[in-house]
C-alpha cells in the first residue's frame, strides 16, 4: 500500500518534464551564447595584443638592428647546439 502511494505521489505529467526540459534547454542555450561572447572577446584581445607585438618587434629590429642580428644569430646557434645533440 505504501508503495502505491509513493509511486501516486512521485507522478510528473508529460507537460511538467517538456516544461523542465524546455526551460533547462532555454538556460544551457544562454551559456552557450554567453561562453560564445567571451570566446569572442578573448580571441579579439588575442589578436590585439599579437599585433602589438609584433609592431614592437619590428619597431625594435628598426632600431636595433646589429643588436637584433646578434641575438637572432645567437638563437640560432643554441637551437643548432641543442638540436645536434638530441639527434646524436
């Protein structure tokens, strides 16, 4: 008998669930918008702060130039040291 009553209790009707899943579907939606903005955004910033970048650089190499050929020359080098050794 007890069980019986759980179970009579328990009951959702079919318009409750679709309501439940319509609204938990109407909120993961606006996460998903939300997370697709912010997504955006940050890309946007990526992209700003890259090209910023790389103006500097250039700006930098413009002015120094012997300077950025030495340290260009010297990466070099040390990537050459680096990779001769692992391949040994």
């Amino acid at each position: 008998m007890a069980a019986q009553n759980l179970n009579s209790s328990n009951h959702v009707s079919p318009d409750e669930i679709r309501n439940q899943a319509n609204s938990r579907l109407e909120a993961a939606s606006k996460t998903i918008d939300h997370l697709s903005d912010q997504a955006v955004e940050y890309s946007d910033r990526a992209i700003a702060a890259g090209k910023n970048a790389v103006s500097k650089s250039v700006e930098f190499s413009k002015e120094y130039p012997v300077h950025t050929a030495l340290g260009a020359g010297a990466l070099g080098f040390l990537a050459g040291a680096l990779v001769s050794k692992i391949l040994k």
